[in-house]
C-alpha cells in the first residue's frame, strides 16, 4: 500500500490537494478506522472517477462516512464510546463539497437524494399524483 503527501512541495499533484482537504497528510495517522490512510492507488482512482480534485475530495468524505458507520458505540458503568458517530462529522462535509463542486454523489457512500412527492408537495400539483 502506497502513500505519498507532497513528493515535491513546489509542485503538488491532484492527489496532494485531496489528502491535504480530507487531513491524510502523516502516514500511520489517516482518517479512516484504525488509523488506516487512502492509499495513492485509492485517491487516484476517485479523482479518475470523479474528474476534479474537489469531487474526489467529496467522494472520499462519502466513503469515510461509510467506513465509519459500522463501528461500535458501547457503554459501561456510565462511560459512553462511540465511534460510529464520526461518520455523522463526514455527511455534511460531503454535501458541503457535492453542493459547492459537482458530480454525483452518493457513489463511494451512502449519500442520497430525495425527493419528496406526495399530494402536500408546494412543487407537485395534486393530479399528478398517482393514487
């Protein structure tokens, strides 16, 4: 598993600006569970994915989102543990980033669109409704 962070200060590469957005800049110390950094191969398939740094950089807080959710909260003679409550930090990031840059969303984690139509939405006339 392959991890750089400014081979060349002077001149930093798409891959750079994302683990400096997402905080993946010391390898041993990265964002994901266990202390786990995306590895080079990872960031540059989702800046390939997403065709800008900016939309790699969403979709990496999409799939931390999802690798933080199945971690354990537990609690024991009132000292309460919650691990799973870093995913709810990275959601809004994403949407942050999605809102302000672009693209699809949702395609790493489980960010999703929804719309609501029923026969009490100001945007759906109520014969269009079906019944």
């Amino acid at each position: 598993m392959s991890f750089t962070y400014f081979v060349d200060p002077a001149n930093p590469n798409d891959r750079d600006y994302v683990r400096f957005a997402i905080d993946d800049k010391t390898e041993g110390s990265g964002p994901l569970p266990g202390d786990r950094n995306f590895t080079d191969h990872e960031l540059d398939m989702m800046i390939t994915q997403e065709g800008t740094w900016q939309r790699a950089t969403a979709a990496c807080f999409e799939a931390l989102e999802a690798a933080w959710v199945p971690n354990p909260s537990w609690q024991a003679d009132g000292l309460s543990v919650s691990q799973s409550h870093v995913a709810k930090n990275y959601g809004p990031l994403a949407i942050r980033w999605r809102q302000r840059w672009g693209g699809k969303g949702g395609t790493w984690g489980f960010s999703r669109t929804v719309i609501r139509v029923d026969g009490y939405s100001d945007d759906i006339a109520s014969n269009e409704v079906d019944n």
